[in-house]
C-alpha cells in the first residue's frame, strides 16, 4: 500500500459544521474509502436484479425491458454525477434532504425527507418477506412469523453494534454479491458459446423474430418501475458521507465505480437474459414474479442442467436480502436524525451515544418495521402492506427529481452571492451543467408519467382505484404532506441570495490537499489499481 492510500485511511475528520448541531450530538466519520466504495458497487445487487427482471421480462419483452432499464441507468448515473458534486461540498448526514431545505424550501426538505423515511422503513418489512419466499427453494417447513423474526432479529443486532460492523458487515457482503455477478457473467458467455447439457441455444430471436413490444408501449412502462426497484437505494452514497473520513476521496471514486456496475452488472446482465430466457418461457408465465423460480437466471442455469448454481445464486440473494434491509434501516435511522438537527423533528431523534449511533431513531425505525413485517404475515394486512411499500417505487424518483432541481437552485446560489467553490482546488464539478441536472429532471418526469400511464392502463387486468394506488401511490402522498408543511409553517422557496452556504460546508485541510495532490501524480495504472482496497 502507497503512502497516498495509508493517508486516505487516517486523513483528519473534522468538517467544518454539521447542519443545526444539537448538544455536540455527531455522528461518527467512521466510514473508510474501501467501506464507500464496495457499499456503492455491491448496492442493491440482490432480488431487485436477480428476481424481478424475469416480471420485466414477461411483461417488456427483450426491447422494452433494454429500454425500460437503459433509462433508468442513465438517470441513475445523472443521479450520482449530481450527488456527488454537491455532497463533496456539503457532506452532511441528511445529504439532499438538506440540500433541498437550504436551496429550494424547507417544505421540500420535510416532505422528500418524511417519504424517504416511509420508504425504507416498509423496504425492511418487505425483505423480511421476501426471505420466507427464498427459504422455500430449499424447505417449506419454516413458519413465515419465525423466519421473519430471526430475520429482524439479524437487522438489529448488527445495528446494536458499533457502526464499524454495519461498515464491514456491508463490506463483505458487497464482495460476495460482487463475486456471484462476476460468476454468473463468466458463466452466461459460457452458455452463449455452447454450454451446458444439452448445449445452450441463445435465443436471438428474442431481438430478431418475436414482436419488439407485444405489450405496446406500456410493456416498457412496466420495466420502468421494476428497473427502479433493482437500482435504486443510490440515496445511500450521499447520506453515508456524512459519517465517511474523506468525502472528497470517497463519492467521487464511488461514482466512477457506479459506472462500472451499471454497464458490466446491470446493461450486460440484461443482454444476457435476454439471449438466454426467451420472453414467452413457461417458467416466467406461470409465475408472478414473486420466488426465485421466476428469476432468468435460475431458468438459464436450470435449462443447462449446470448444478449447484441454482443453491448458491439463492444464497447470495438471501444475503444480499439482508444486506438491503441492513441498508433501509441505516438510511431510515439518519434521515430521522438529520431533520431532528434540522429542527423539523423532535430532538430526541438526534440524540448519538458514544459508538456513534442515533439510538432513538434506530428504536423508531426498528418498531415501525416490525409492525409492518408483522401486519404482513395477515390476509387483510398483507393488502395494507402493499399500498405502503409501493410507496418507495416512486418515492426514488421524487427522491432523484428532488436532487436535480436542488442542483439547480444550489448553481444559482452560488452564482448570486458570488462564491467560488468550484474554483477551489480538486474542486468537483459536474461538467455541463445545468444540462445533466435538467436531463435527470426530465428523465424523472418522463418515467413518472410512463409509471402513471401503467398505472391506468395496467398489462393483464381491468383499470381501477387499486392498480392505480399500488403503482402511484407516492406521488399524492408526497404532495400531501409538502402542501401541508407548506401551509402550516409558511415556508417559502428560497432566495439564491440568501441561501446558506457555510453551514456544514467542509473545506480540504492540508493533509487532505496533499493526499489529492500525491494521487494526481501517480500514473494511470496506479491511480485504477488503487481502487481495489480490502
């Protein structure tokens, strides 16, 4: 290890102001470069992708469901360019949630903030399900409550423990499901050239005879939705730099690394499952998507006759299961704790015990997500649950919309009272802007409204109040309570001219120059090697 890559592991942590500190309560900066990086190349590498893509594609097709994911990479990585830039310069733990209160209007900030909360909340009580659904790939004699529980019970404890856990715990888990994908690539160019017993077959056909869009148009709205699901939680990067050692070090090369995941482990997955898995397969047509039978992969590998892979691919679901709810319940548990500094919440939620964890907001969060875990395991709760986790499908796209128009108010901040962070040295800037922001706004629109087209026109049933609500459900939600912020607190958006641009901004200190300076020098081929830290 050089002595640029020992610095970034013990570069001075203290930024220059947190947002609103209350009682000297700080989270901890105890995230390492290596913890960043593999949290964000690892993330939501779990059922979203291994599972839900069969439902894209049943009900997209080859070329809806390329396009209906290829969209939302592109609004992801517009996403993470944005996140990026802004969080280097501000790294709090409410990240665009405060973002949004300082540059655009408090009542933004409360209302992406209280969605937010809501969605990853339910995203722990949904996991828990899904792990009684992996668990029946090996045995049906567990009780749905008792896998639950142990589940939770997992959750917590590992949340119970110094925050350095839930950083390596997310660690080795990322490297595992880093390591399945890589397994799984190698393993589908194998079948593409002819392997497997009888011989694979790649099913070109998908692209070259079958009808591009035997849904129509609403088959690749249908994708849109379930490529959100497989790529979202991005939210992580932005809010876990407000307890990492060296923020300008770590999204940046977080950010890069996202590109690498979204063209090797999403773009070239899907290729491959469409090579593989034909659109009209039994397997994907007698299922609704919902176990890892449906999931192509599964069907790929089983077509083959290639043994094990089946058990271990459901394994490292199973992990990434965990994972994913570990995630949910850590960025639930800081939102809590960034708008009670904000003032927007009671200031028992900032309260921070000596291993640096916001236990009140974590008790919370736990409670609520057990009472939804739990709701779910009843005939009438289990309708109760959906409409509250379709919640979180379009709360990551207001979420995403929130950070493009908070990039553009940000701009002209900084543009109004003539500051010159970005010409600061190693100084992030998105190259093109206000054109990447303006695109993601777009983009996020765009898929909303294809979400709500879907919506009213649902693929294989009539239209009616429940298929709307399960799909859009979100949207009225988040409308709700901004409006209701709004009103009751008179907030109004606010002037560029007076936006706050001190409170939490950290500077570069000297050790931290050096570091940047030492790793511009290096040459290319040492600069990409340093990327691969354990």
């Amino acid at each position: 290890m050089t002595d640029t890559e020992k610095a970034t592991q013990d570069v001075p942590d203290k930024a220059e102001g947190e947002i609103l500190p209350v009682e000297g309560n700080e989270l901890h900066r105890t995230f390492k470069a290596r913890h960043i990086q593999m949290i964000c190349l690892g993330a939501n590498l779990s059922s979203g992708l291994f599972v839900s893509t069969g439902k894209a594609l049943k009900y997209g097709s080859a070329s809806g469901m390329l396009i209906g994911y290829s969209v939302v990479s592109i609004a992801v990585y517009l996403l993470m360019s944005l996140l990026t830039e802004i969080t280097c310069i501000w790294p709090t733990s409410g990240s665009f949630i405060d973002h949004a209160a300082r540059f655009v209007d408090p009542a933004l900030g409360f209302a992406i903030g209280i969605c937010e909360w809501f969605a990853y909340m339910t995203i722990v009580a949904s996991e828990a399900a899904i792990v009684r659904v992996l668990l029946t790939w090996w045995t049906t004699a567990i009780p749905t409550a008792a896998c639950m529980t142990v589940f939770l019970a997992i959750i917590f404890t590992i949340h119970a423990l110094p925050n350095r856990v839930f950083a390596e715990f997310e660690f080795l888990t990322a490297c595992a499901k880093v390591t399945m994908m890589l397994i799984l690539i190698f393993t589908c160019i194998a079948m593409l050239a002819g392997a497997g017993s009888p011989p694979t077959t790649p099913h070109a056909w998908n692209y070259t005879s079958a009808p591009a869009f035997p849904n129509g148009f609403r088959g690749v709205c249908q994708s849109i939705p379930l490529a959100v699901w497989a790529m979202g939680v991005q939210e992580i990067m932005g809010i876990s730099a407000g307890e990492a050692r060296f923020p300008r070090w770590d999204m940046p090369r977080a950010c890069r690394n996202l590109f690498v995941r979204l063209i090797l482990f999403y773009e070239l997955s899907i290729v491959f499952i469409t090579l593989l898995v034909p659109y009209t397969s039994s397997a994907l047509l007698s299922s609704e998507g919902t176990t890892v039978a449906a999931s192509p992969f599964v069907i790929a590998l089983q077509s083959a006759h290639i043994p094990f892979l089946p058990s271990l691919l459901n394994a490292i679901i199973l992990l990434g299961v965990c994972s994913n709810a570990t995630e949910a319940m850590y960025v639930a548990s800081r939102i809590l704790t960034a708008m009670s500094k904000m003032n927007m919440l009671p200031p028992a939620f900032c309260k921070i015990d000596t291993r640096g964890r916001p236990y009140l907001s974590l008790l919370f969060t736990a409670i609520c997500s057990t009472i939804c875990t739990y709701i779910n395991c009843t005939g009438p709760g289990a309708q109760i649950f959906t409409w509250f986790s379709s919640i979180s499908s379009t709360v990551f796209f207001l979420a995403w919309l929130t950070v493009a128009v908070t990039n553009i108010m940000m701009r002209r901040a900084v543009k109004a009272q003539g500051d010159m962070v970005f010409e600061e040295p190693f100084a992030v800037r998105v190259r093109g802007s206000p054109l990447p922001a303006m695109m993601l706004l777009v983009l996020c629109l765009g898929c909303l409204g294809m979400m709500a087209y879907v919506s009213i026109r649902p693929i294989g049933e009539e239209a009616s109040a429940e298929s709307f609500f399960e799909v859009f459900l979100g949207v009225p939600v988040f409308m709700a309570v901004f409006v209701g912020y709004k009103v009751w607190f008179g907030t109004r958006v606010v002037d560029p001219r007076t936006a706050d641009l001190g409170t939490g901004r950290r500077r570069l200190t000297p050790e931290e120059m050096r570091v940047l300076e030492e790793y511009k020098a290096m040459p290319t081929w040492r600069r990409a090697g340093s990327y691969v830290r354990f």
